[in-house]
C-alpha cells in the first residue's frame, strides 16, 4: 500500500469532483482526505486528494487526462519527504527553528545543505550533521554571485529553497531556474514596509503591531504570492531593535507553518496568490 | 434556479464522495461549494454540498438512500433564512450585536421575539421593531417557569433558540424540545471556570487570557458540544468586574460568529464534538 | 472628594518623579493610578496620574510649573464624561457599536449628535433619543459642504469627532478645527492599503490576515498618529466582499477600544506617534 | 556608572511613589524606568525602578528602610544575568528554543546545566557546550530520585529552574528548596486539563482552541502563580496527537517569553498571582 496525494487544477465545469472521485474509485484508491476549491471570480479549480491504495500511475494519469478539460494541470505528488536548501546571512533564528523542528520530527524535511553568503551559521549547521557552503559575495557583481550561488547549490537537487533571513535581493536569472520553488520570510506584514528596514519604518510609522510574511519568490521585490502572515502587537514602549527582537518568533513561525504547507502538497499558486487545501 | 445544502453523515465507505456527487450530477445539480471530513478515530464521514438548479427533492433524496449505507442521515436544507427566538435577562450587549448586525444585514436571521425573565431589555428590542415577552421567574419554580417560557415560545416555531446572557439553568425538559437547538454563550474559555461567576473564578486564579465558549446546550450544565471560542489576553491590573467588562467584546463576537455558521447550516454535531464545514 | 488626572509632558530631566509625585502628596492628594514613560530616543517624559482628594487647580497648576522644565505641558483633566460628534456615511456597523456600548455603560460618553452626509443612519440614531442631522453633499464643493458640516457641529462642542466610517475625506482646514481630536477608524491595517478601497487591495495582493486601524485624523490622508490596530486572518476563500464583511468586527472593535482610551485621557501624541499610558 | 533594578512591596500608602523617588534622586541615581502598581483589592504597593549611576547598597536600602513601612519587601537587582539549570524529560523543542534564543542573545541567561531524567537530550544539549546529567528514576522512589536531582543541581547554584517538558511531578519537599524559584510549562490553558494528556482531554472536550502555561511551580499541581499564557485555534480536524503537535510552539514561546520577564526581574508574586511590572 502507497500513499499519494493528487492535486488537480483546471477550469471549473459541472461534474468534475464526480469524474475525478469517480476514476480513483475505479482504480480502488481510497481517498484519506479530500478538499477542493473553485474561485469564482476566476472559474478555476482547484482539488487536492490525498490516495491510498495500489498507484498505476501511468493508467491513473491517463485517466484523468481524458476526463478533464483542456490545459488542466495534475500531478501525483509522492509521499516521499522533499529536500531542500536553506539560504542564510548572519541571523540564526528561522535556521534555528528549522533545525530544531527537523530534529524533532515536527517538520518533516531532508535538509541537504545550508548556503550562507557569511559563515556565521555555519558552525550551528554542522552541528545538526548538515553540510554547510560559505558563498562570499565580497568582489563580486550580483551575476557573479548568484551564480556561484547556483552551482552549489544544483548539486544537491532540492525540491525548494528556504530564503531563512538570507538578506541579498535575488536576481531574476537566478529565481527564474525555481519557479514557485523559492520560500522567503519577510519581516513585515507585507504589503507594509516593502524593502529595506521594514522595523525602522514600522517604529517611524507608530504602528500598534507588527508581522512577517512568509510568499513565494518571483523577480519582483516582496511582491510574490503570500503562503502565511502572523503577527504580534508592539507599543509605544518598543524602539525598532526592540521590534526587531520581538519579531523573531513571528518570523520563525510563519515560515515554519509555511513551509509545512509548502512541503505536504497543500499549496497551489494562481495568478500572484495562493489557495492552501 | 434555487440553491439548497444538502448535509450528509455517515459511516466512511470507499467512493461515498464519488457516488454523492454522481447523484447531484446526473440530478443536473451544480455543486457550488462542496467539503467533507472524515473522522478516522470514529469513522463517520461528513458531507456538505451546496447546489444550484432545479430541485426533484423526492427523486434526489430517493436516490442519495440507496447509495448511502444503512443509518446514513442525510438533508437538504432550504437557502431559507432561519428563524429564531431570542433568551435574555438584562446584559445588553449579545442581544445588541445580533440586533446590529440583523439591522445591517450581516447576519441573515428571522428575530421572531425576544423573550426575557426580566423587562430590562424590553424597549432595546422593541426599537428594533421586534416584539419581546417578560416571563417573570418569580414565585415560579423551575419546571413551572420553563413550561410558561415555553409556551411563549413555542408560537413563534423558531429554528433556533439563543441564549444571549440568559442566566438561568434550563430544565433537561425544556432542553429536550431543542435537541441541539439552543445555542448558549458561556462567559469563559470552557472547561476552564465551569458554573457561576466565571470572571470571578479567572480573576482568583490569576490567569492572564479570558475568554468566551458558544456551545449547543444539552442537559449537561455547561457540558455541550463547542461551537466557538475566543479569548482575550488579560493582567494584573484587572479586576474581576474589569474581565467582565472586557470579556463582553469576546462574548459577542464569539456568539455572533457561532450564530453564523449554525445558520448556514455548516455545524454538525457527532458525540459531544462539532464538525464545522 | 474629587477624581482628576494629571497629565504631564516635557523634556525628560533627572527627578522629575520625585517632583510631581511630592507636589501631589504636600497637596493631599492621593495618586490611585500612575504610569510613565521616558521616549530615550527623543528624550521626552510622559506622565499620567490619576488622583483622588480636594483640588485647588490654582495652586497645583503653580507648583507644577515651577517644577517643570521650561515649555512642559501639563493638564489636569477632570473625570467629567467627554461629549462627542460622530460623523458617518450609511455604514452602521460602527455607529450601532458605539450606540450599543454607550446604552450598556460600557463607552461613558456623551453622544451629543451624529451627523452624515447621507440620511440612512437617521432612524437608528433617533431609536436611541441622539439626534440626527443630514449634510448632504450633493451640489456642494468640498470647502462648502465642510463649512456646512463644522456649523451643525460646532453648536455642540464636541470634545472629540468620531469618523465611524464617515467616507469622506476631511479638507486641511476642517481638520484644523479640531487639532488631534478626530479619530478615523480606516478599514485596513496601516500603512497597507492606504487609500480607497482597502479590501479590494487586500484582496488582490492576496494577503492571509486583514485589519482596521484607529487613529487621529490629520491633513495628510490616512497618515495621523495610530492609536489602536487589530487583525484577522482570511484564506483563499473570501473575495473583497467577504472580507469587507469580515472587517466589519474588527473596525468596530478597534474604534471603540480606541475611542475608550482618548475618553479616559490615557493616549499623548508625540510627532506622528501615540503613547498610551 | 552601574545599573540594578530596584523592587519595591508594600502596603500602600500616601506619598510611597515621591518617598521612593526622593531617595534616588537624593543618592543621584537616575530612573530609566518605572513602573508601579496598587492592587486596590489587597491594598498592596508594587514598584520596580530601572537605576542608573554609582550604588552605595548598603545606604539606599538603610534609606529605603527608614521609609518604608513595616514589613515592606524591597530589593536591589544587579544587571547580572541569571543562572538556570533546565530539567528535561524525551521532548526537545522548549529546551531547542531556550539553547536556540541563548545561542542568538535574544534570552540573555546562564544556562549553567540541563538535567533529564532520561539521556534523550544529551547530544543535543552538549553540541550547544552545555553540561548534561542523565538522573534516571528507574528502581527509585520519588523521595529517592528528587534527593538525587537536587544534588546534581546544588552543585550549580542556580537562582531558577527551568521545568523544559519536565514531565514528573516534583515531591513538596524539592519544591521547597526553590520557593518561586521553579518557572514550569503546562501544555494546557490552566486551569482547563489539569493533570495529565491535557491534548486527550482537550480532543475529548472539543475545544476549538488550546493553549499552554507558564507558571511558578507550588506544591500544589498545576496551581502555582501563573506567569504566561497564550492559545491557538485547533478545528474538527485536529486529533489529540495533531493537537500536541500543533501546542509545542505555542509550549515553547510561552515558556520563553515567561523566563523573559522572570530573568529581568519583573515578576512579583502575591498570593496566587503574579504583577508582572
């Protein structure tokens, strides 16, 4: 016995949960779990189906494919835990969380390698076992960077990338080679505070709380898909470092419970937003 | 073209989801909005589809009984705002906010009457052109109290009974005649400070978040299925007429929102659980 | 035996505890509440004392002043319930908030009037014995409709002005009027999604958590000091409306949160921030 | 130039604020921060003042003496950071997130050594450099094996312990060597699932959120002063093993920030309660 989890988006027509519960009926995979969604703004649909049973993938597929429109996109996403490689700088708290959730069990992920463009992190990683690679931007141009970046990181084949904290603007060369494979965590509650020094603005703002967000890169700044946001009340008494520090566990913790979803399947990209099943 | 939900709970089979939405496929029916869940612990699965079309409600139901197994319950329930009658004694601010958002339309409910064991609340309601009934508890007892409670009520054939701060036990009889009709506000985080005097109970023991439990009433004080909760946080420089005060935000809003999902039909009750779809 | 509170403003300066908590005592006076703040990155004290005892405002005033540092400012506030316009459009989520918590005893406020620009909230406002007064805008230049506006409300000296959901923006010159002593509450959490429209932005930036922001009304639009902030979270499912409607809570719980500290002299302004003590 | 924090408790009386504040300015220490606060219901006086400038203990608490009234508790705090020593059980996230935020300097603590009464923890305390002892209590008594942690404990001298997901219930007699002195997490909202599997008792109940508790540990279970709490929402979907894995982050931030405001000396107990200034 396998477990799958099959995630279908198409257009919406009348019938489709039928057809498509109906031929997992046919090839006796019980359904453990099931959720879907339409947008009626869009007329998409969107259906996440989590499978037990004996998976012939290939009849499976083919099935589904006659059943569904044209330009549907589906996929059998295994049960097999993704791996990934996670982005840093200097700060040791989102890394820190991961770790630690790894080790425990509690965020089920094969964590290839740590990349930092500083060495700070590196002797935490190493003692979690993880290989860590320093990639120093020093004389280089972004391109050049990036590039390094890249081919370190390509040896490791990871399904995502976790931007922990890792503080250098992507450039678009380099996003585009993980299409929606790149998790990043923004100390803000995007869209306030947009770039640089989001706790500096919020301390100049006054605002009465602050959050972190945790989106899909694209190759526009703090602009892609949001996955989780959260947030924590500040006041009067709490200078930027103040919120700064006070922002930590937000920041941990939204990326943590995003990259769960990310991880299990559950979240679909349409247009610059997500919809989790 | 009319919309109805039709509400199923059954034992889990293999293909129950794929059987029910054929049924609803070949009755021409679109599924407009569509969940279900599965208790692995009990093995009860739960249903609710919302549909759109031309209705045969004899041949539709017909056809779901014999594809369902033996025991299943199954609904359809009308778009049909519901109807409910109101509890109260002489707190204000649940009535006030299901009055406000009656007003504005932001909760779709019939407010037949309002019924109190005190007259504090009699010209509230009746500016909101809703007629509203003193029952005296007076030199009553309790059997004779809920019986003239009763009979009041019964006029009005509510769907729904709502306790909004009525501060009297009811009798398990009159319980009886709403099985999982009567819908209380509990003024704390249930099971913390069971019984009276809640607020009192938080401020002696110290802790520092509040909160609110809307619950079916069953015969068991205090005891029924959940429906929402909220809380607030609280500190030592309140008292316990200060978390009352507080705690009254909470309260509204926590029954408000039970109210809401109630009255969409999306609460099912299984043992002493809700399931909310 | 009276009730007032001290507010006190200035450079900060080595004892000034000392100084005001001693000219209190050698007045008699007894402080039932005291709370301080020191901006370190401004270098301004804040203070607020709530006292108890026979007052001479004369003499109490005098010593203060030659304690203070030059250019202090200092204020004795009396306990007296402040008296309030609140101006609105046809939304009356906020309105019926305020109406509801001042019937219960829960905002102590006096309602002297409410004013719109439309005449939808006239009936619910005289329900509750407030008086009602529609300036309309049709035909009118800003200037002439604002001028029309300030003569129905200065017969009343309101105290504060309350904008619950009055959908206007406020000329420079009205606004002068009244000098940190409008309070708007915005449908979004500040400073995203300034501007008109804030749920259809929210909406299509696909943000996971929505709120509503209090704050002094000043002339640039949506940029006065915050006094209050709180949130939601929404998902994929809600469209613009659905969170618009989602909103209604929590902008009417802000307000009156907000509106609860200004009327009991707890919130100073400091440049384009709050202090809430 | 040194900084201590003084902590003032006492009946209340006129004039205690200007009394204090007149012997600090009196030795030219400056107030960085105060705070203070009478419980009106007991009638005691709580103050805790930030100091800055050149200390002669022995004269200000002689002055603080003299003018305090009888029985008074007050107390000069060096700037020191605290020792702790953590007890652990098998679970590692609240220990994690301790070594994580000692690691980073967000928690500014001594962690002088971890004791478990299982060797689960071992590796991983030691990777952070941090002495662990392994105390079964296999073939002791509870007396037996409480005589033989607090041995390996004195030998450290800590001013707290930390119970980390300790999960035995200390003897009176060990509690004692601590008075409110041990800070203990409850994976439960106190005082909802006292006692043991407060995940099992909270599925059983069907609450709709669940939380956890920090608080000092009494003789009584589960009834010392409580310093912290906070909640998440759980649903239908959550069994009582999704609800343990969904509480260890709340477990663990509660557990962090309650230390926080421990380690900087800003909570006073009285009675059954804590004044956290």
């Amino acid at each position: 016995m396998e477990k799958k989890t099959l995630l279908t988006h198409c257009c919406d027509k009348p019938g489709l949960i039928a057809k498509i519960t109906n031929i997992c009926y046919k090839h006796q995979l019980n359904i453990t779990y099931n959720s879907e969604f339409v947008d009626n703004t869009t007329g998409q649909f969107f259906m996440r189906t989590e499978l037990e049973g004996y998976f012939n993938d290939t009849t499976l597929l083919a099935d589904l494919k006659q059943a569904l429109p044209e330009g549907a996109k589906y996929q059998l996403a295994s049960a097999q835990r993704k791996r990934v490689v996670i982005l840093v700088t200097k700060e040791s708290h989102c890394l820190g969380d991961i770790l630690m959730k790894n080790f425990d069990g509690s965020l089920d992920v094969d964590i290839a390698a740590v990349v930092g463009n500083y060495d700070h992190l590196q002797a935490l990683t190493e003692r979690f076992g993880i290989p860590f690679h320093c990639v120093s931007h020093d004389d280089l141009t972004r391109a050049q960077h990036d590039t390094q970046m890249l081919e370190v990181i390509e040896q490791y084949q990871p399904d995502y990338l976790v931007l922990a904290k890792y503080m250098r603007i992507l450039s678009p060369d380099f996003v585009e080679h993980f299409p929606y494979r790149i998790i990043n965590i923004h100390h803000s509650f995007l869209p306030a505070f947009i770039g640089a020094k989001p706790y500096h603005q919020a301390y100049e703002r006054g605002v009465k709380i602050i959050g972190a967000t945790a989106h899909f890169v694209t190759s526009n700044l703090d602009e892609g898909p949001i996955i989780k946001q959260d947030v924590i009340p500040v006041d009067h008494t709490s200078n930027a470092k103040d919120m700064a520090q006070a922002g930590r566990d937000v920041e941990k913790n939204v990326l943590s419970r995003a990259l769960s979803k990310v991880l299990s399947d559950r979240v679909f990209v349409q247009g610059n937003k997500t919809i989790i099943l």
